[in-house]
C-alpha cells in the first residue's frame, strides 16, 4: 500500500457507497400485491430519476412487467422500518445470491416494515404512508451496466423513470412556497458503506440557492389516473 505526500493511500475498496438516499421502492407483483424494496442506489435530475438494481431483482422483474412504481423516501427517524426490509425479498424462491447473504422470502412487505400502504394516484403502484416524500413514476428505459464488460453485464441495471406526481407531507413543506421542500425540515435517510445515517445542519449559505428553483423546471408530464392503468393491466392478463 503506497502512501502520497498528502496522506493518502490506494486502496481497493468492495463497494463505493460514499453516501446516497435510501429508497423504498413500491411496486406490483404479478398477482398484484404490493411489494415494498429499500434501495440505496438513486439521483435525481430534474424529472427524472434514476435507480440501480441486481438483474436477479424481485423489483427488477416488477417494473420490466408493470413499467410503473413509487420512491418512497424515509425520514432519518425512519431506520428501524427500513431495517425491517433489509434482508427479504419478494422473490420466492429467493434468488441463490441473494440467499446465500441470508436473504428470506417476505410476501408482505408493508406488514413486515410495520408500514401503511396506500395506492398510487397516476400510477398503480403502493405509496408508503409514513415516508415523507412519495414519487410516484413511471419506467422510461432500462440500461445494463457495465455493457462493455462481458463480466459484468446484465449483472445490474439502472433503470430511468419519469416522475408524474409528488406527494410530500405538509411538515418539510417550505412555509410560503406550495411547490417546494424545505432542506431545513426535510431529514432524509442516507446509507453510506452499509450503515444508516441522517443530514446534519447545513454547513453554510450556498451561493446556487440564489438560483430560483422554478428555472430548473422542465415539462410538467401527462398523468393518468391509477385506475385506467390498474384496468389495462386486468383487461391484458
């Protein structure tokens, strides 16, 4: 291991979980319940978002069939219903990766999280009651990563989605603005290197924050409602 002039070392680290938001991702199974992932792999820009998945993922296979789902995102004060859901899936039988991390089949996800489930408004796809912030959206395209790997590819997937409604409670609302989240009051959860963490204080006024959000806005979608989506899926079994 060889150290640099400013104390720093090369190293080879297993994964490069830095620190991202924590998901849970609420989707339909194919009999139509709901199934509820806690994820730790997403960003946004602008409308769209961004996930990444394992190819052999229960949520994988849900949102390659139904195309639709909802991020829900837990407050910091939320662990322990995230915790929860750290170590199942709605696989059955479980996936031999996934089984062999000590991974076990749950088919009730919301029961096991000790969460309120609730249906989407435009797409058919399960809100989280008590996560703050719920995106319900819609799956624009799937792209392997690491195409250029035979190795590595189709091993994950990052998968874009279009956000078509946002749901936010009225506690991290910014007090004067009705379309915004107030950074002070909103405490999301953040996983960094497997371990659960929380947002501090902000460090110090931020010179884009003198940028008006409303410049970043881009096309406002075309919703439908989860009912019309809930009967074509019927209609097409």
């Amino acid at each position: 291991m060889d150290s640099d002039r400013s104390n720093h070392a090369e190293i080879d680290p297993a994964i490069l979980y830095f620190g991202t938001p924590v998901v849970l991702v609420g989707t339909r199974n194919a009999d139509g319940t709901p199934n509820l992932a806690p994820i730790s792999s997403a960003f946004w820009l602008g409308r769209r978002g961004l996930i990444g998945l394992g190819g052999s993922s229960h949520t994988l296979a849900n949102l390659r069939r139904e195309r639709a789902c909802v991020l829900n995102l837990p407050a910091a004060d939320q662990a322990d219903a995230v915790d929860r859901l750290a170590l199942t899936t709605g696989a059955d039988p479980v996936p031999e990766g996934k089984r062999s991390k000590g991974y076990r089949y749950e088919p009730d996800k919301f029961g096991a999280a000790r969460l309120t489930l609730l249906p989407g408004r435009s797409v058919d796809a399960p809100r989280a009651a008590e996560c703050p912030v719920q995106l319900e959206a819609v799956v624009a395209a799937f792209h392997s990563l690491a195409e250029d790997d035979p190795d590595q590819r189709g091993r994950i997937w990052t998968v874009e989605v279009e956000v078509v409604r946002v749901h936010v409670a009225d506690a991290i609302r910014m007090p004067g603005h009705p379309n915004r989240i107030d950074p002070d009051r909103w405490r999301p959860m953040i996983m960094s290197f497997q371990k659960y963490y929380g947002l501090g204080a902000q460090l110090r006024p931020s010179t884009l924050a003198t940028i008006d959000e409303d410049l970043y806005r881009s096309r406002v979608p075309t919703v439908t409602p989860a009912s019309s989506l809930t009967e074509n899926r019927a209609a097409a079994r």
